[in-house]
C-alpha cells in the first residue's frame, strides 16, 4: 500500500464511523469538497499537510491521531 491509499482509506474510515459524508466533511473543515475528492479519488497524489491538518481540525482529531494507525505504521519508505 501507498500513502496517498493509506492517507484516503483513513478519511474515510473516519467518515464513516462518524457517518457523515465528504460534502459534510468539506463543510466542517472548511475545505471546498472538491479538495477532499481529489484526495480521495485519486487526483490529488501529494496532499498539502495543511489540508490534512484542516481536516484533523474539523473533526476534532490531532495529526498524530490521524496518521497514528497501524495502516500508516507499516508503510514502506518511499524514495524516488
């Protein structure tokens, strides 16, 4: 798994255990839906730290909550 897969399965996972959708989502964060889609469908491929943070921020969620996953710890290192 990549990060950007690991960085959507987490946003969703916390959509849905707090059932809300993504337009939700965008509104309680601030954030046009739109810059959440593109994470989560793909087209966004490096997600500013902000916009994460952000969305930490709407849901009331540290950083180190959001990437404190065993999904984000076992991440291989990725060098290009």
């Amino acid at each position: 798994m990549d990060t950007i897969t690991a960085v959507r399965n987490r946003i969703l996972q916390l959509c849905g255990e707090r059932e809300i959708s993504i337009n939700k989502l965008a509104t309680i964060c601030a954030l046009p839906p739109s810059s959440i889609k593109n994470i989560l469908y793909g087209k966004s491929q490096n997600p500013k730290l902000i916009t994460i943070k952000m969305i930490c921020d709407g849901l009331g969620i540290t950083l180190g909550e959001f990437f404190g996953t065993p999904e984000f710890d076992a991440l291989e290192q990725e060098v290009t």
